[in-house]
C-alpha cells in the first residue's frame, strides 16, 4: 500500500507520510526518565493520540518499563462521575472483546 496523508485518527508511520512524532516531542522521554509526571494538552486532530501510542510501543520495546495506553474516550456517555468512572474498565473490555481489539 501506497503511503497517504492521515486526516482522521492516530497515524502509522507505516501507512501514512509524517514527522516523526518523539522527534517534534523531545523533552518527554527525560521526564519519563526522571519518573516525573506531565501532560499532553493541545488542539483536536495535533497528534496526541499518535504520540500516546508511539511512546507506548517504545517504551514497551525497549524493556525497562510496561506501558499501557488507555482511552476513556467512551466514559463521555455517563452524565454522572459515579456512573462512569466504575463503568469504563468493562465498556473497554466488553468492546474490545466484541471487536477482536
């Protein structure tokens, strides 16, 4: 398959034309390093989800830490926090169980 320009979505580096996202995001594995805690704020559609995941696999693949990328993403259909929060752990599950994913 042909690469593409993403306009909808994480991006694979695989598939679709981009900057390398930890190149663009430098300062965030010295934070990770030193064990220190930070935040990944910025406009719809920027990469943050891409970033997320790229950090996931390579933290992963380098060994020396067990990352885990978790959306709650589907917690924006409880009106109440009581509800939702207990809620999100078997939504996730049950979707991904029905999905394959």
């Amino acid at each position: 398959m042909q690469k593409y320009f993403n306009i909808a979505g994480p991006c694979n580096p695989d598939k679709h034309y981009m900057v390398p996202i930890l190149d663009r995001n430098k300062e965030i594995l010295p934070l990770i390093g030193q064990e220190q805690y930070f935040v990944i704020h910025a406009a719809r559609q920027s990469g943050k989800t891409t970033l997320i995941k790229t950090l996931v696999n390579q933290l992963n693949a380098e060994g020396r830490y067990h990352a885990l990328y978790c959306s709650l993403e589907e917690a924006h259909i409880f009106a109440e926090t009581q509800e939702g929060i207990p809620a999100v752990p078997s939504t996730t599950w049950n979707r991904r169980l029905k999905t394959g994913g």
